[in-house]
C-alpha cells in the first residue's frame, strides 16, 4: 500500500482554482521531488495535504497510510505521521522553542499510545537529535522561531522533523533563502532521517537541494498539474531547459 | 476554519461552569433589604464592639449620599440593593469548630469538588495555610498554632475583632476611608468577614497564607474584609483563590483589601480570580466590583500586587499602591482574562509621594469572543517625589474579530525630576501560529493555551509556584472554544 496517494486532487485558494486535478503515489522509503516555476501550485499542495483551512480541497482524494486526508484535521494530520516543513516557519513569541516541542512530541506519543516524556527524558532525546542538524542550544532556548535568521529557522524545521518521527515529511522550499553551507547541514540532515519505512516530498524550485538530498523520482508541476515525471535525471535537464517547454504544455 | 469546527468549538463554550453547584446547607440568613438597623443587626450578631458598630454606621451615612460611579467601561442595568440579603452564615453545630472534625462534612464536601482538600492541605506540612471563607463566616484556619509561635497572627476578620481589638482599630480604614467609593462604603457598612494577617517587626512569614473566598447563598451579596500588616523588616506572601457556584442571578461582590507596610516590610499579594462569569449570552455571572490598595508607609517599603482574573461576569478593580516612604517600591503584574460576554476594567493606581520611590506595571489583557477588556491606570508622581520613577507596559491580545481592547493610562507629573515610561502593544493570535501549532500536533485548544501562556509569562513567573500552574489551567479553561 502506498504510504500517500493523491488521486486527481483539486484545490483552491480564495476562490481561485489552483490545482487541476494531481495525481501521486509515494512508498514508504521513496523520496519524491516536485519541480516547478513560481504560481505552479506547489505550496498550495503542501498546504492542502497539510490542513491548511485557507486552503480548499475542490475535488479528488488523498489516501495517507490508507485514511482519507480530507476527514482528518490538521492536528490530526500531524498526530498521524505528516510533517510539513514550512517555507516561512512561524514566529511564537513568550514560548520557549524546547517547550514548544515538548508539548508537540508528547501530542504525538499520547496519538501513538506511547507514554509522555518527562523532562529528563526529553532532554536525552534532545541531544540526540541536535547532533543532526547542528542546532545551537540557544535556539532551544528561545521563542519559537523569534529573531532566527533564515537559515536558522529552515535548520529548526528540520530539527523539529527528527524529533516528531514522522512518517511522511514534506519539505516546502526548504532550500530557499539558505546559503550552500546551509543547505548541505539542512540536506545532511534529511538525508540521516531518510528510512525504508519514512516517505519524503521534497519540494523546491531549484534543481540545487536535489544535488544534495537525491530523489528516487521527480514530477513537474504546472499549472496544477503534474506534466512530466522521470528520474533524478529530469532534474538536470530542467535546469538545462528551464520550464518554458512545459508551460506550452499544461495548457 | 470549517464549519464542523465551529460546531465543536460552540458545544466546548457551553460547557458547564465546572465548580457550578449549591450546597445544601440551612443558612441563617438576614431578609434582604438595607437600612441602618440591618448594619446594627450584622454589628450584633457578631457580637462586635460599639466603635465598630459606629464605623460602620458612618460608613452606611456616607454610602446613601453616594452614587454609583459610571466612569467605568461597563455596562449592567442597576443594582437593587435592597433586593440583596446582607448576611449569611452557614449553621453550625457546634458554635465555634475546635478543628476541621468538627466542620459541616457537606461543607467539607463542597471544597472538595473545588479542589481545596483542607484535610490534605493540613497534612502537607506547612505549605500552604488556608483560612477558608464559606459565604460570610470562616469556618476553618489551619497552621494558626505554627504561625503563632512567630507572632503572626492570620485569622478571619471576626476573630480579629475579638482578640486583637486594638490592631484592627489602629489599621482599619486607614488606608481605605469608608468613604472612598462608593463600593468601598457599602462594604465598610455589611462587611461580614474577612482575612486578618499581621507579621510583627523582622519576622519572615516562612509559608504562604492563602484564602479561599466562595459565594454560595442565593441573592447574597459578598463583602469581604482583608487586612494585612507587616511591621518594620517583615515580609509575607498572600495568596487569594475565587471560585463561586453557579447562579442565574447577577451576585455583587464588593471586597475591600487593605495592606500597610512599613520600614523595610515587604507584602506579595496574589490573586486567581474565577468567580462564575454567567453564560455565553451574559445571564448570571458575578459583579467583581473590588477596592485593594496598599500603604507603603515606612521607606524602602515593597508592595507586589500580581493578579490573575479569569472569572466575573463585570469585574472593576484597581490595586493600587500609595508610595509614601522614600525608596518605596510597588509592582502591578495582571492578567486580566475575558470571554464571551465578560467585561473588565481593571489596571492600578501608583501614587508616588516619597523621594526615589519606584514602581512598576505589567498588565496583560486578552480579549475573545463579544467581551471588552480595558487596562485603565493612573500613575502620579507628587511634588515631593523626587527622582521618581514608572515603568509601564500594557499588552493586549485580541482573539476572534468581536472583542475589544481599551488602554486608558493617566500620567500625572508634579515634580520634573521623575522619568515615567509606558509602552503599549496589541497583538492578535494569528492563523498561520494556530495552524503552524496544529502541524506539530497541537489541537487549536492546546495551541491558543500555549500562545496565550507565552503572552502572561511575564506575569505568570511572580506568581508562587502552585498558583501558577493553577493559574495557566485556569486561561486555558477559560478561553476554551474562543477560536473559532
């Protein structure tokens, strides 16, 4: 069984039409990555898969871990396995980043049946997890993603990523507005998270993070729809080519 | 957000007043009404001196040329006073309870549902002591004998009148007039009991003394009396918790709080208030309408007031702090909470009259649903207060789209040596935050709860330990099915 299976997904933002009709089917273990240019669709599809009530879900089905994605709400979503690493995380400010994830993992240990960790135990966890994308311990410390820089707070993304294990993880232009250090720490990262049984969406822009984090396939999207999927290799060939040659034909 | 969502945020805003019940007790209750043989009648029953019958008399003279005052940002149709019954004492079986055996078990029972195990309490060595008030009368004070051996006297106010006659004639009224205001008359003239602390020269109260209010009989006003004292070098930390059963009719409560400190005396004085707020549509619900302030006499005197008011259909309460002695300190933190059709006004007053005396005000202010919020506070700085200063921050959040937020800050400046300073912000809980919490695993309950607590934090750390806890459940409990 697929662990996500987007069959003909439809969805629209303020009334206005934005994907036409997706289709996908991600395995456990498989690292998918969607390309595409500007207003293709793309955040919108990380949004929708995740929840977001701005955004609506028009037509089709989305299958995650064999449930249907459009009865779950986003915390639910969440509590099931799906991560969504946000192009612009969100600032919080009064709440300590370590307190923040302490109240996500032990939301997502108490929807497993798993017991809560308490603070030492927290901690251990923690150090295990920071060696993975180099976080510094003062980040833990302060509000939830309050006065990070860009590249600190895509690296906290991540970072929260490896402590909610999650089962499938969509990466929203994770790579933009990092430098090539930090996009290597932030794909050294995911590329550590990467499991038989964990699912990946990777999606960016730029064919620069897949030379980091390398796809087992990779989809264009345009206008909505999905006009082209190969292998690692179309990556390269659309940064030769650039989109234009598909826009003529998702029209 | 979805529609099914709405639906299960309204059924969450409907959930019952969870400490609404009544007790089953036979009161032994005075016929509503007010008149000046009413306040000889309370005077008598507790068997109080003729100095105080008369106090209370002038109090009651002063009350009936007084008028209700409007300034507040509150709206309630008028008040019958004479539809109120002015006294209320649960009937003993013994007289005077020696110890908690010999309390009403259903009384007993009552705080247990309100999670106030006095037996548990008095087990927990010295954590701690409660002077439980039930309606009018108090029915049990434990570590009293403790507390003595230090010379600390804390006690209802009735029992104060009796043993220490000359404290309570030496400080009552002397830091608010009975003719303050107008809620402050009417209680000087049918307080029926109340808290006595006084901590004598160089003692640290080395526990927190905490009290338990509770409204209970139907149609009866509630009109405490606090008195707190500490003397040269003294310091002590008051706490005081509210809840209050439910009712349909609107209940007054108009409490009086005075604290005195003098030369290098210190009093912390916390509140958590969540008296019944009335229902979504605004029917019920108490009517908070409170005088605290508090003298620092002596110099480098401190006075903290921090509060935490979740509760009351209309509260009106200022804590104030008058800055006599030089190098006097006082300190307002708040969190005033409101929900659906609640209505706050609420801030301090800082009076500075001795040289180099200081002050400070944080005030948090968060408003859901169709409720109003108002954070309305005086600072001013006397001619002799040389070198004074104020630091001054009011934060309001808004939740929804039909609440409102008011900042009303008076600064009053007579002497040119003082540095006053008030900053002001107004935030409103976004939806990317709830959905970005929501991502990580947080239902939008949890999420509000969290972003809410991360605004109060700034009050919440000067509440004592056990009150705060308590006091971050109560926001989350109260801003229950606000977003929506």
């Amino acid at each position: 069984m697929a662990l996500l299976e987007i069959i003909e997904l439809q969805a629209q933002v303020e009334e206005k039409q934005i994907l036409n009709g997706i289709n996908l089917s991600i395995q456990p273990g498989e690292v998918h990555a969607i390309m595409g240019p500007n207003g293709s669709g793309k955040s919108t599809l990380s949004n929708v898969l995740a929840g977001n009530e701005s955004y609506e879900q028009t037509g089709g089905n989305v299958l995650f871990d064999g449930a249907d994605l459009s009865e779950l709400d986003a915390h639910e979503r969440a509590r099931a396995g799906l991560f969504l690493a946000f192009q612009y995380p969100v600032e919080i400010a009064g709440i300590s980043n370590m307190y923040f994830l302490k109240a996500a993992v032990n939301a997502i240990r108490e929807h497993r049946g798993e017991k809560q960790l308490d603070a030492m135990e927290f901690l251990d966890v923690i150090e295990d997890k920071k060696k993975l994308v180099k976080i510094r311990e003062d980040l833990l410390e302060r509000a939830v993603n309050s006065g990070f820089s860009g590249g600190e707070k895509k690296r906290n993304e991540i970072f929260q990523m490896a402590m909610l294990e999650p089962k499938m993880a969509i990466l929203d232009e994770t790579d933009s507005g990092l430098d090539i250090d930090a996009l290597r720490i932030v794909a050294d990262g995911v590329n550590a998270l990467r499991s038989p049984e964990r699912g990946f969406l990777v999606i960016t822009h730029y064919q620069r993070l897949l030379e980091y984090i390398v796809p087992d396939f990779v989809h264009v999207l345009v206008n909505g729809r999905i006009v082209k999927s190969g292998g690692k290799e179309l990556a390269l060939e659309l940064e030769e080519h650039g989109y234009e040659a598909f826009e003529g034909a998702a029209v | 957000m979805k529609i099914e969502d709405e639906k299960s945020f309204d059924e969450l805003t409907d959930k019952e007043y969870k400490y609404g019940f009544v007790t089953d007790i036979e009161s032994e209750s005075l016929p509503p009404g007010l008149n000046e043989d009413i306040v000889r009648e309370i005077s008598r029953r507790k068997e109080e001196p003729e100095w105080l019958t008369e106090w209370r008399l002038k109090a009651f003279r002063a009350w009936q040329k007084m008028e209700t005052p409007e300034w507040a940002k509150v709206e309630f149709p008028p008040i019958d006073y004479q539809a109120l019954s002015y006294y209320s004492a649960p009937k003993q079986k013994i007289d005077a309870p020696k110890s908690l055996d010999e309390i009403d078990p259903e009384l007993l029972e009552t705080y247990e549902k309100l999670g106030i195990p006095l037996r548990e309490q008095e087990m927990l060595a010295g954590v701690v002591a409660v002077d439980a008030v039930f309606d009018s009368v108090s029915v049990a004070t434990t570590f009293k004998g403790k507390l003595e051996e230090m010379g600390i006297i804390f006690c209802s106010f009735s029992e104060a009148v009796k043993d220490h006659p000359e404290l309570v004639k030496q400080y009552l009224g002397t830091v608010i007039p009975t003719k303050d205001n107008y809620f402050a008359a009417l209680n000087s003239a049918v307080f029926s009991d109340g808290s006595f602390c006084f901590v004598p020269k160089g003692v640290r109260c080395p526990m927190e003394l905490s009290t338990y209010f509770r409204i209970n009989a139907a149609n009866t006003g509630q009109f405490e009396r606090t008195l707190v004292i500490a003397e040269e070098g003294a310091y002590v930390s008051y706490l005081e918790g509210c809840t209050a059963p439910q009712r349909d009719e609107n209940q007054l409560h108009a409490a009086v709080v005075e604290l005195v400190a003098l030369e290098d005396a210190q009093i912390k004085y916390s509140t958590v208030q969540n008296w019944y707020p009335g229902d979504k549509n605004g029917k019920g619900g108490i009517y908070n309408f409170v005088t605290k302030r508090g003298h620092c006499r002596g110099d480098r005197s401190k006075i903290s007031w921090t509060q935490v008011e979740t509760g009351s259909a209309i509260t009106w309460k200022y804590p104030s702090c008058v800055l006599k002695g030089d190098d006097s300190v006082g300190e307002f933190y708040s969190v005033a909470v409101t929900n659906n059709m609640q209505q706050a006004d609420t801030g301090t007053k800082m009076i500075h009259v001795g040289k180099n005396t200081s002050s400070t005000i944080i005030s948090k202010g968060i408003s859901a649903g169709r409720a109003h919020n108002s954070y309305r506070g005086l600072v001013r700085i006397g001619p002799t207060a040389e070198n004074a200063r104020n630091f001054s921050q009011c934060d309001s959040m808004l939740i929804g789209d039909r609440c409102g937020a008011h900042t009303f800050p008076y600064i009053d400046v007579s002497n040119p040596s003082a540095q006053v300073e008030h900053e002001a912000t107004t935030t409103k809980i976004g939806e990317d935050q709830i959905f970005y919490c929501n991502q990580r695993g947080l239902d939008t309950e949890e999420a509000v709860s969290l972003i809410v607590n991360g605004f109060c934090k700034e009050v919440f750390r000067e509440l004592p330990m056990e009150f705060a806890v308590e006091a971050q459940k109560l926001l989350g409990i109260s801003l229950e099915g606000s977003v929506g």
